[in-house]
C-alpha cells in the first residue's frame, strides 16, 4: 500500500479540514466518488492534469486505512 501520508495533508483552512491531496484543493472524497461514479483513474488524469497516478492511488490507500482502523461500538 502507498504511504498516503507523502501525498496527503489535512488543513483546516482548505476545504474545512477535508483530507486534501497536498498542494491542491481536492479532496479524497472528491477523488473517490469520481471513482465511485464510474470514472477510470486516466478520465480524472485527463480532467484534473495537474494530479498524478500516484496521487489517485493514495487517495485509495488513504480510504482503506481510514476503513481498517474504524470501530464498530
């Protein structure tokens, strides 16, 4: 799994503290529910090209850790 963290940072003053890919104002959940809707990692590249394969992997990676580390009460 890709070590999100390099890729990843979460500013209160960007998008009200969304995990953010860094050095832009997309979020994860931007990321992932462009993939949720359909859309193949190479569409979003074409959409946003300021953004890197790496990065849409990250924003995955971000999300299954996110996921393996939520309890259920």
């Amino acid at each position: 799994m890709i070590d999100y963290k390099k890729y990843i940072s979460i500013d209160p003053n960007i998008r009200f503290g969304k995990p953010c890919l860094t050095g832009t104002r997309i979020s994860v959940y931007d990321i992932l529910s462009w993939l949720a809707s359909g859309m193949t990692t190479n569409q979003i590249l074409e959409d946003y090209p300021e953004l890197t394969e790496i990065q849409v992997q990250a924003s995955l990676s971000y999300a299954a850790d996110r996921e393996h580390k939520l309890k259920v009460a």
